[in-house]
C-alpha cells in the first residue's frame, strides 16, 4: 500500500502506457473484515412537480438505520427504442447531486453525454441517481462516516435491480470520483455483488484508504494523504463543519473509524464470483484518486476476485469522463460487460 506495481502502473501511465490486467497480488494491505454486510436502508416514491428530462422519473425519500436523517433523491430514467437489454445505474461525482446533461450551454453534446447516449441505443435503460440532498452529509458531531453514509446509494442501487431491471436482464453500476465511490462501497461494505453484473468505478475512488489519507503519518505512502479541500470533504461526512473535523485536526482517536470508512480496509467482502469489477482511473489525475483508487484494486488482487479489470488512462485527468478516450472507453466496458453471469 501503494505496492510496487503500484508504483510501476504509475510510471506506465505517464509514460503513455494503458494497462488492463490483473497483477499478481499485493502482499502489504490488511485482511481483517467484518463478519457480513451492513444492512440496507428502505426507499419510499414520493409524488414530485419537478420536469423531468427522461423517458420517466421517480422522486423518492431513503432511510437508514445507522444514519439519523433522511435523504431526498430522484431517478432520472431513459428507456431505449430497441428491446432492453439490460439496466445501467449511473452516479455522479461529489455530493450526487448532478444530472449529465443533454447539452452543454453552447448545444454541443458532452462526452459523456455522447458516450451515455450509445449505452441506451446499445438497448440499455439509463437510470441516473440524483441525491437531492446529497449523500455525504452526516448529522452534525454523529461521527457517521461514509461507510454509514453510503448506505444511500446501495439502497438506490439494491431498489433499482428490483423495481427497474428487468426479469432475466443483467443490472450494472458507474460512477465517477464519489460515484465511484458510491459504486464501490455497495459492493465492499452492503453485499450488492448477488444484484451487479457489473461495477465500473471511474476516475476515482479517492476514499481508499482514509486513515491514511487523513493522519498523514506514514511518509511512505505520502501520495495517500489528502490535500486540505479532501480533509474538509471527510470533515462533513462525520458530520462536522468542513475544516473543525477530525480529519482536518488529525485526531488519532478516530483512526479506526477511519480505517472502518475506508473502501480498500473496512469492508466485508472483496472477492466477487459474478461480478466484473473494471476500474478506469486518469494518469494525470491530480486528486489523489489515482493512488486511492488503485488501493481499492489492490485488495481485490490481492483477496483473488476473478473477473477484475483496471485501466489506466495516459493523460486522462480526473474529469477523464469528459475527454474523448476516457467516454469512449467507459462506453465500451457497459456496451461489452454488461451481460448476466453465474456460478
């Protein structure tokens, strides 16, 4: 942690190299996991005024038992014309709190846009999930953190596969930077690997391994720690003002809460029998979710999941979704991977 194919993936990229393989496992990440997945939430249709910009849309109100409030959100869902071949479940980066648009200001399609449009006319329905209210903001001084937190967008992902999908069609799951956080956690911490066929984490995740980031106390693995903007984000998730919270302090006291919110340390489950896992990260990303992210691929190496795939895109910023190769590529794992699969 980072290993040194880590280090060798990196030099790959900025050499301008892309890489999609499995490497041979990682012997310096810890093994420890809890029992089982944590329990999902309960998601309720609300009746919504708001224009939709879809085929449908379906406002809703999500609880969870470990969080104190409840949070609004809405799926966006875009059917195709030909017969549907599947369900893809897309989140967005940060909060969640963005929609892709059609256009951009100046009517030019987007390149995600562009790449999201041939995913549906490829026969899959789009769903879209906007958190109304966001997904990372914990009940002020609660200490919940995103392994609680992210028990929203597993419970959208979990109504999605069952209310949305249909009967014999495979469910797959992408975001980027937090929506690749989201997509991970629901597979590393909630048990979601028995509804996704395939999860397709890009330019990120950034949470990796947030002990690390957060107390900056290991100067070997100085390309984890956060920048000052990370600490602040962290901050909120424990229900703290952004910058007064334990991650900003360095409290060391909340080292093993961290290490429990972290997607690579504190999850039950990290090998996936049927669920393709392909992470898609930038070579030039300047975050911090290239070393994270690869964290996160490492403690699948290294716990042997089957069908793991990574890419790392020479060049490609952490927006590597709005670049040409990045759309391109994240298009083509949905249009390629996007199948069922079984034991």
């Amino acid at each position: 942690m980072p290993s040194r194919f880590y280090r060798a993936l990196v030099g790959l990229a900025v050499a301008g190299g892309l890489c999609a393989c499995t490497p041979d496992a990682a012997s310096d990440v810890a093994t420890a996991v809890p029992a089982s997945p944590r329990a999902l939430g309960a998601l309720t249709t609300v009746e919504s005024t708001e224009p939709c910009i879809g085929t449908r849309c379906i406002s809703f109100v999500l609880t969870c038992p470990d969080l104190v409030e409840p949070v609004r959100g809405r799926f966006v869902i875009e059917d195709p014309a030909v017969a549907v071949r599947g369900t893809v479940a897309m989140f967005s980066g940060g909060n969640g709190r963005f929609l892709t648009p059609l256009t951009a200001d100046d009517g030019t399609i987007p390149e995600f846009r562009r790449a999201l449009n041939d995913i549906i006319a490829g026969g899959f329905r789009l769903v879209q999930v906007v958190w109304e209210d966001g997904w990372t903001g914990g009940a002020p001084e609660r200490g919940e953190g995103l392994d609680k937190l992210s028990c929203r967008p597993a419970t959208a992902a979990a109504w999605i596969a069952d209310n949305l999908t249909d009967e014999g069609t495979p469910f797959c799951a992408g975001g980027s930077s937090g929506g690749a956080a989201q997509v991970s956690y629901m597979l590393t911490h909630y048990g979601l690997e028995d509804r996704l066929s395939l999860a397709v984490p890009f330019a990120g995740n950034w949470m990796g391994h947030i002990d690390v980031g957060c107390l900056d106390d290991d100067p070997m693995n100085a390309a984890l720690h956060y920048s000052e903007m990370a600490r602040a984000f962290m901050d909120v998730t424990m229900g703290f003002p952004a910058g007064e919270g334990p991650c900003t302090t360095r409290t060391e006291s909340a080292r093993a809460a961290f290490e429990e919110a972290s997607i690579a340390g504190g999850g039950n489950d990290y090998v996936h029998p049927n669920t393709m896992v392909w992470i898609i990260l930038g070579g030039a990303d300047q975050v911090g979710a290239l070393p994270q992210g690869h964290a996160y691929y490492e403690r699948l190496a290294k716990e042997g999941s089957p069908l793991l795939k990574i890419d790392v895109l020479s060049g490609a910023p952490h927006g590597l979704a709005r670049t040409p190769g990045g759309a391109d590529r994240i298009r083509d794992v949905f249009l390629r991977e996007c199948r069922s699969r079984s034991s």
